[in-house]
C-alpha cells in the first residue's frame, strides 16, 4: 500500500519537473528596464 | 511626470534626471509593462519622447508575417526590426534560448515636432546589442 503511494509520488514529481523545464523560461522573459529620453522638460 | 509614470501599470520606480532628460524606469518583479502606455503617459505629462530604450529577456520566435519577434512575456511580444544582430539571432527562432537584449523600441524621425504616439501601432525592437545567451 506504502509502495503504490510512493509511485504516485514519483509521478507527480517527474510531471511538476517536466513542466517546470516547459514554462520556466517562458515565466523568466521580462522587460528588466526602460529608459526613455525625454524632450521639453523644464 | 515622475508620479504620472509610477501609477502606470507595472511600475515599479521611476528615475528622472532634469539635467540630461533621461528617465528610468524600473518595472515590477513580473516585467509586465506596457512600453506604449509608458510612451502615452510622458506625452501626457507635457513632454515628448525622442528615444526609447529597453532591457528585455525573451524568446526569439516568428511572427505571422514572415519576420521575426522577442517573445517577452507568454502575451507580450515585440516585432524584430531586421539589422546585422537580428540576423545572428534568427537561428534561434523556435529554440528554447532564452536571451537577454539591449534594443531601441522608439527614435523619434530627425526634424519632427511633438507627435502624439500612436499606441495602436506595434513597437518594433531594433536589437542593439546581445547581452547573455541562456
């Protein structure tokens, strides 16, 4: 009975890594900074 | 200005220096910002734009129309305007690299007086500089 549930386990954990390989770059992408320069301020 | 720019959406602080007219912006943990509404809200404040600048991480992908684009969030993509480093880039469209650019989102055209940005339009990315390939 102990054994199944550590199956179900690894499985669980093998899908969390694959999907964390999947969308982990994907999550990362970002704007890091904007600069902008700006005309007519006093 | 200052306060102006950090109510917009995804900001998280705002750098303003009077004595050269730049101004950074730091967005939020998410990176979820809107260049365009950046772009509308200086005008906004009474000034204009004439350059801007983006630090931005993504993927290269291509686009519907043949070219190619910076992925840079899962909704968010900018078009690649085609120069000597996009073309270093376009073997990785499609891949999983993860890349980090430096790259001109806005130059405002040489002689033109205060224009009112057009926010419908798409930015283009004219990529300046590769900083880190992942």
């Amino acid at each position: 009975m102990s054994q199944k549930g550590g199956m179900m386990n690894a499985k669980k954990f093998a899908l969390l890594a694959l999907l964390g390989c999947a969308l982990g770059p994907v999550s990362q992408a970002q704007i890091k900074h904007i600069e902008m320069r700006v005309e007519g301020m006093t | 200005m200052k306060q102006h720019l950090g109510r917009q959406s995804g900001v998280q602080s705002v750098e303003v220096s009077l004595n050269d007219g730049k101004v950074d912006v730091t967005p939020k943990e998410d990176g979820r910002i809107d260049p365009g509404q950046l772009f509308k809200a200086v005008y906004e404040s009474g000034v204009s734009v004439a350059e801007m600048d983006v630090l931005a991480r993504g993927k290269v992908v291509k686009d519907g129309s043949g070219g190619f684009a910076l992925d840079v969030t899962p909704n968010q993509s900018f078009g690649i305007e085609a120069n000597d480093v996009s073309k270093e880039l376009e073997a990785l469209a499609g891949q999983s690299t993860v890349i980090i650019v430096r790259g001109q989102l806005y130059k405002k055209p040489a002689g033109k007086k205060r224009q009112k940005p057009d926010i419908s339009a798409p930015m283009k990315l004219l990529i300046l500089e590769v900083q880190k390939r992942e």
